[in-house]
C-alpha cells in the first residue's frame, strides 16, 4: 500500500530534512544554465561571422587592387565597376557599410609617394597630390603602386548591445599591388 504524499514529506523530514530531497534538481540546473549556455551559442556564432566578414574584407581589398593594377588606364566609371564588383565578395553580408578607397601612388625620384589619383566608393577619396608614406621596398623611383584602402563597420547580426555586446567593430585592411602592364595606371 502506498502511503500519501504528505506522509513522505514528513518522514523525509525527520529523516534529514527537505536537502536530502533530490526531487527537481534537474530543472534547476538546467533553469540555470540554459541562458549561460543560449549566450555562449550566440556569442560563437557572432564570433565565427566576425572572423568571416574580416576574411572577405580582406579578399575585397585584394581583389579591387589586382583588378586596377592589370590595366594601364582607368576611369571613374571603371573604378567604380571594380568596386561593384570586388564588393559583391561580400555577399550575403550587408554592404553598406563598406567603405573602399583606390589610389595610384607614384613615386618621385627620392622614392618618396604622392596620391596621382584617388576614388573612394563613398565620401571623398586622398587628396590629389598628397604625401603617402608606403612600406619600405614597396616601390623604386619613379614606380607606382595601386593602394586599396578598405573599412568595414561589423554590426553583429543579434545587436544584443543591451546583454553584453561591445558595439561595431571597425574592420580595415590596406593592400597594395603594382601595375603589370605599365609603371603607373593612369586615370582619364
């Protein structure tokens, strides 16, 4: 014969109390970890978009840079079909906030670079005539190279701001390519 419930409460009192009672343990534990373990699911996601997006920023850069370094001259038209699609790499990540800058750098005889020509995809690109310090032994006098100067606001895709994420990262990436075809790709 079983005995009521309220006969088992009292003898696993006296017999040590409500602790000994195992009962329901389980949905406490996991009452509590379930949202420390939600949040690390979604910080590893956010992490692994952030590793993917700088990746692709990165090809973007060095893809706008080899497409203006194989011709020997360019227009604002084809700058901007070189962005177009150096850009599209990005996909399906959103692209507005992607900020792509091209310029030539020439240098003089001292091997010392000034900005030929720039075009930025949004805003205004380096002022024409500009100093620009590039990497040792990236140019000779008298040669140009092509900059590609990329940035990219990451917003992770939650915009859990209010739990614990720190905001945007700015993501930037510069790259450099010489021409092939001539010592300087000029801009009509």
């Amino acid at each position: 014969m079983m005995k009521p419930l309220s006969g088992r409460t009292r003898e696993s009192q006296q017999n040590g109390g409500v602790w000994r009672d195992q009962r329901g343990t389980s949905a406490i534990e996991f009452a509590l970890l379930a949202p420390v373990i939600i949040l690390m699911y979604i910080g590893a996601a956010e992490i692994g978009n952030l590793l993917t997006v700088d990746r692709r920023v990165e090809s973007v850069a060095s893809t706008a840079a080899d497409l203006t370094a194989q011709v020997r001259e360019v227009s604002n038209a084809d700058l901007a079909d070189i962005v177009a699609a150096s850009t599209s790499i990005l996909t399906p990540y959103p692209t507005t906030p992607l900020k792509v800058v091209l310029s030539s750098v020439v240098a003089d005889q001292n091997n010392a670079g000034k900005v030929a020509w720039s075009y930025s995809s949004s805003g205004s690109g380096r002022a024409v005539g500009s100093s620009y310090a590039l990497p040792t032994g990236t140019t000779e006098a008298y040669s140009s190279v092509i900059v590609v100067e990329v940035t990219y606001v990451f917003t992770p895709l939650l915009d859990l701001k209010k739990v614990f994420s720190p905001g945007a990262f700015n993501l930037r990436r510069t790259f450099y390519a010489r021409p092939r075809r001539s010592l300087t790709v000029a801009k009509i």
